[in-house]
C-alpha cells in the first residue's frame, strides 16, 4: 500500500497544490491523508479545506482550525497567529467552516495500521507539541498502532521504537526509512504551507510498505509571500515562508 501524509497546510493553497501535484507525479497512491490546520497563517483558508476534502481519504482537526471555529481558547495563542486566526474567521466561507466543525479529533486506518493525530497522541486535546526523543518515545508508548502520524511543529521527521524499547530518531532525511517488521513508527508529516526547520519548501511524506520517505517541494514562495501582505495578514507571516522558520 502506498500512501501520502500531508500536514500543516495553513490556507497555503499555491504550497498545497504543489504538494499534491508532485504526489500525482510520483504514480498511483492508494490514498492522501491530512493531519490538521487546514487553516490559520495563510490567505486561501476556503480553498484549502475545499482541496484537502477533495483529495484526502480522512482528514483531522488541528489547533488552528478548532481556534477559527471557536473550540480552542486563542489566548494562549501568539498575537501574530491570533491576528491570521481573526482573519481567517472574516474570509472564510461558511460551506469551508462546516467542513471544518465535521472534523475529528483523531483518525484511525486499518491499512496500514495508523492513528492520525495532529499533537501529541496521548492527550490530543491539549495540543503539546512532539519534540524531543523523551516525547516521541512517550507518545509512541501511549498508542497501540503500527504508525503514529503527527504535525503541529511544522518539522518532519521519522522516529523507530523498536522490540526492544530502543528509541531511534531518523530525522528529515535525506533518504528512505526502511520499514522494520518488529518495529513502530511515529512520522512528523511536517508542514505544507509553513514548514519551520529552515528549508522553505513544502514538506510531506510518502509511505509504502517497505520505506518512509520524508518529500521536499519546490513551489513559488515569493509568490505566496506577496500574497499575504496583499490580503493584510502580517509582514511576519510573509517573511518566515522565505526562510522556513
């Protein structure tokens, strides 16, 4: 079986599309999931959730589309990102916004065997950031699954738990992850439209049954920049897509 993991798309519609078509480019995939905010940063909010629920088979919630909705306190947001979400709620239209509240917190596929969830899967309502190897081996003991897919920091990577208990980070790459049949998985999809591990271009991952492969997508960022400023979102919001921040 071979799938794509997208994550963290933030209303980046010209990353999204580019994303997707490198996936189409790649040959036939059994399915494209997302794993949450659709929304938040970016100027096309209606169109990304209209793309993401076209083309993915599940798709979740994540903090910023339960901030648009109302469901998450945005205080203990950051001003720039409660600003994008305030935003977002005045352009977003009411067709998106229902597709949005149908979301669910968590998703689970029998092939393969994988829990979706956009933060930490043990407690996913508290969105806590996946970061250090203490969490990542935390995390992937709170789950039952094969594969544990994750976003929310916008960085990809690829994390082994082995027979053992041995905690292996792969990191973003370059190059495959080779699946290990005695072994569990937690995968960072990272971000389509704003990644953060300073390499600007789109990130998602590709998986089959033998291999986990973390993607880079080139895509016109100069492009989306301007658009946001031409919208009046914030000059940060702008800027950080340049340098992957």
């Amino acid at each position: 079986m071979k799938i794509a993991l997208i994550s963290d798309a933030h209303a980046n519609l010209r990353a999204l599309e580019a994303v997707l078509s490198h996936i189409a480019a790649s040959g036939p995939v059994d399915a494209i999931y997302h794993a949450g905010d659709a929304v938040g940063y970016g100027p096309e909010p209606t169109e990304c959730v209209e793309r993401i629920r076209k083309e993915c088979a599940a798709s979740i919630a994540g903090n910023h589309d339960h901030g648009v909705l109302g469901l998450t306190d945005i205080e203990t947001f950051n001003p720039i990102a409660v600003s994008a979400i305030e935003w977002t709620r005045e352009n977003i239209s009411e067709g998106a916004l229902e597709t949005l509240r149908a979301l669910p917190m968590t998703h689970k596929a029998d092939a393969p065997d994988m829990l979706m969830t956009h933060a930490n899967p043990a407690t996913p309502e508290r969105w806590e950031y996946v970061m250090s190897v203490l969490n990542m081996k935390s995390a992937l003991e709170a789950t039952e699954e094969r594969f544990c897919v994750i976003g929310h920091s916008h960085m990809p990577f690829v994390t082994e738990l082995d027979a053992e208990g041995r905690i292996s980070p792969h990191g973003k790459g370059p190059g495959k992850v080779y699946i290990n049949p005695d072994s569990r998985y937690l995968i960072n999809a990272g971000s389509v439209g704003q990644p953060r591990d300073q390499d600007p271009r789109a990130s998602y991952v590709m998986m089959d049954g033998e291999s986990i492969e973390v993607v880079r997508v080139e895509y016109d960022v100069e492009a989306a920049s301007r658009h946001i400023l031409e919208v009046g979102l914030h000059l940060a919001l702008s800027e950080r897509l340049k340098y992957g921040f």
